[in-house]
C-alpha cells in the first residue's frame, strides 16, 4: 500500500535544477521517486544497485553526463563527490527547472573545492519524515498552515483515548509499520525496530564514516531514553565513561543517519548555539517505545516517560509537515536563562511571524499551562500560541492563545477554514525537457 506524499508537491514546485531528498532509512524515499516521480517522466537510477554502483564509481563524469533528465538518483550519499560532478553538468544546462533528484539515507556531501557545498544556489533539500498521522489518515494539506491562518472549530471534539495515542505514538510512521506491514503483534514490531535500529548503526551508510557499533548502541540508547531532552553531553559522558568529545561525534552521526533530530533553543543568539543547547528527539517515536519496553518501562503507566514521549511525538507530527507548508517555517523551542525559566516546547518561525506550541499530557488543563506561552507572546514576532494536551475539547484561553486535542493535528473538522495558502507553482508540477 502506497499513501501519497505531500512533500513530492513541494519537491516537484521548486524552482532549482537539484532537488535533495534526505531521511532515515525505509522512510519511503525510494516509494516515493518510483510512485510520484517516475509517473511525471523520470529516470530512475540507484547507486544501491552494485553494478551501477561499481561503474558511476570508476567513471563519474561520463556517467553523470550520460544520465537520461530528468533523473532520480538513489542512495546518490554513497559517492562523494556526485555532488561536484552533478554541479558540473547542470551548470551547462539553461535555467529549465528541475532535472536532478539526488535521494539519501544519510545526509549527501556538502563539501566540494575548497569545503564549498557544489550545490549550493543549485539544489533545494528536502527531508522526508516518517508519515504523519494526517498523512496516514489522507486529510490533505499541512497542519502548520491550519495552525499558523485556520479558523479554530470550537465544536470540535476528539474521541481518541489514553490506551489508543499510546498506540499511535509506539506504531509510529515507518511505512513499513504505521500502513499494517504483516507485523501481527506489537512484540513483533518491537523486534522489527530493533533490527533496523541495528541494521542502521551496522551498514556503511556513508563512506569512509568510522563507527564503533558498541559505542554508538550506547551512546543511541541514552538518548532515546530521554526523548524531548535538553542534550547534556557531558551527562552522557560521565554515565556511560566516555569522551564528550566521542559522544558529540556519535550524536552528529545519528543526525546524519537521520536517527534522531535537534531543536535549537530561540532564546540563544546564533554565535551560541551549538548542539548541547538542543532538544533532542527520536525521528521516530517507535525508536524510544522500543527501547522504554525493552528495558521493562511503560510510559503509559509513567505519567513522566508518557509527557516526554508524547512531547517528540507531536513535534514529529509538525516538524515534518513544515517541509509542505505555504510558511515553510523553522523549528526551534524557546527556554529562557534561569533557575525557573519559562519554555515552550516547539516554536516555528516563518519570516517575521512565528507560533507557539506547548505540549502537555493531561486530559485536563488550566491557565497555568500557558504560561510559557505567555511569556513568549512578548516577542513581537508572536502570532498564535497552541496547547496539544490529551483532552476531547477545544478550549480558547485569549484571542491568539487555544488548547487543541491531540487530534486536530490529523483530524477532519478542527479547522472550519483551514489556510487556502498554496505552493508556489504547486499545480503546474511540471518538468521541463533539458
């Protein structure tokens, strides 16, 4: 079963001759270039093939240049310097749109002459997340627009239990998982993600990349045991007697293998940030059930583990929906500096605008529980303020400030006048001849 991807809309849109699609493994990259790609005339090409793979090796240039456009290259991490190479054939060819889609399990080579991304003014890049549950459920459209311009219903009500979000939040959106793979029981999946956990820290995704498969279980395993955490590496360190500087270059290589994902904090000036400021989260939320089960914890009977599993599992939902929004908004959270600081946990921004999103994982809340909402809303960039909580209700605390149940995020009916914002382009969709 293939569910249609909104982010191909968007891929198919922009305006650059490369687009780049990164993200995890089984994500559905390939799915995609083969079911929304192929159709609007596509090559398709894939360096996972090993003889195509052994002679784009040895003669890049000449197989690059004979490349029928436009093309998808798959797996294209897995050579170098593809990147200079495509740089150099679409930089003969004039301004007709787009004609290379490069596709990675692993983020793909920034870095040519002179540590210059070759690409760069050249390509677009894309990460393809996990499904979303709205995707799943084929409600159209992105949730961040509906958030950032649509009319809140206040009829609307959510029947979505405690057991069932748990559910949703442990299922995950791995295709393969969240669309009804022939997994018959959850134990099943269990053992399915921790093979593909395994499989991903084993394969030599990106060449010449050293990792030790110990090492980096241990340093995995920490992290998603604290999904929604602010990343201290030198915890990390003392826990598992490593390095910090080992185990900041195994959270790079997670990021890289599109394992976990960071928000920066707002609050930070940009000279500052640097990952140990970071709210780190699972790309998906099966990855943590997985591990809390594995090691005898139930978050659904932890109110603790369930607030920070829930928090990753509605940052998911709106983090990857920003790659289709009209806004195309950054993700960042916001904590001030001090021993009780105010904090929200997931901010877009999106030019001189952004929204707040608070996650909370109670079925009933008060005017407490927008407080850093609050706080934030003195930013003069501030438009709207949401709480996601587990309640049925919609609840309107000011006149830019709601509560939303979890499942407006993925259900009909929340928004009475959801945004009529478009791509750019969007219905065009078309590829130009070279």
């Amino acid at each position: 079963m293939y569910i249609q991807r909104p982010l191909a809309t968007s891929i198919l849109a922009c305006q650059t001759k490369v687009a780049i699609i990164e993200g995890a493994r089984a994500v559905g990259k390939t799915s995609l270039a083969h079911n929304e790609l192929e159709s609007r005339g596509f090559a398709y090409y894939s360096l996972a093939e090993q003889n195509t793979y052994d002679y784009a090796s040895r003669n890049l240039s000449e197989w690059v240049n004979g490349l029928k456009l436009p093309a998808i290259i798959d797996e294209a991490q897995r050579i170098p310097d593809l990147p200079l190479a495509i740089k150099e054939r679409v930089d003969r060819l004039p301004n007709t749109g787009l004609q290379i889609v490069l596709t990675g399990s692993a983020s793909i080579n920034r870095k040519g002459l002179e540590g210059q991304d070759p690409l760069a003014r050249r390509s677009r890049r894309f990460t393809l997340h996990p499904l979303t549950r709205r995707e799943i459920v084929q409600n159209p459209g992105s949730i961040v627009d509906d958030l950032w311009e649509g009319s809140v219903d206040h009829t609307f009500q959510s029947d979505v239990s405690r057991r069932d979000l748990y559910d949703l939040v442990a299922l995950g959106g791995f295709p393969q998982y969240a669309l009804g793979a022939q997994l018959t029981s959850p134990r099943e999946r269990y053992l399915s993600i921790r093979d593909d956990i395994d499989g991903v820290l084993g394969d030599t995704i990106l060449p010449g990349e050293q990792l030790d498969k110990t090492i980096a279980h241990s340093v995995l395993r920490s992290l998603l045991g604290l999904p929604g955490g602010i990343l201290k590496v030198s915890r990390i360190a003392n826990d598992l007697s490593y390095d910090s500087r080992t185990i900041s270059r195994y959270i790079g290589i997670f990021e890289r293998r599109f394992l976990i994902h960071s928000l920066p904090n707002l609050r930070l000036a940009a000279h500052k940030q640097n990952v140990a400021h970071s709210k780190i989260h699972p790309v998906d939320t099966s990855f943590s059930c997985e591990l809390l089960s594995e090691s005898g914890k139930d978050p659904l009977s932890d109110p603790a583990l369930f607030g920070e599993i829930f928090e990753s599992f509605v940052v998911n939902q709106l983090v990857a929906a920003t790659q289709w929004s009209y806004h195309l908004p950054d993700s960042f959270y916001w904590r001030e500096l001090g021993s009780k600081p105010n904090e929200v946990d997931l901010v877009l921004v999106s030019g001189e605008e952004l929204i707040g999103i608070e996650v909370k994982a109670a079925s009933k809340i008060d005017g407490s529980d927008f407080r850093g909402l609050r706080a934030l809303s003195s930013d003069p960039r501030f438009k709207r303020g949401f709480v996601i909580y587990t309640g049925n209700t919609v609840i309107q605390e000011a006149n830019n400030l709601w509560a939303l149940p979890v499942s407006a995020l993925w259900e009909k009916g929340a928004f009475m006048e959801p945004s009529k914002n478009t791509l750019p382009d969007q219905a065009q969709g078309a590829v130009a001849s070279p």
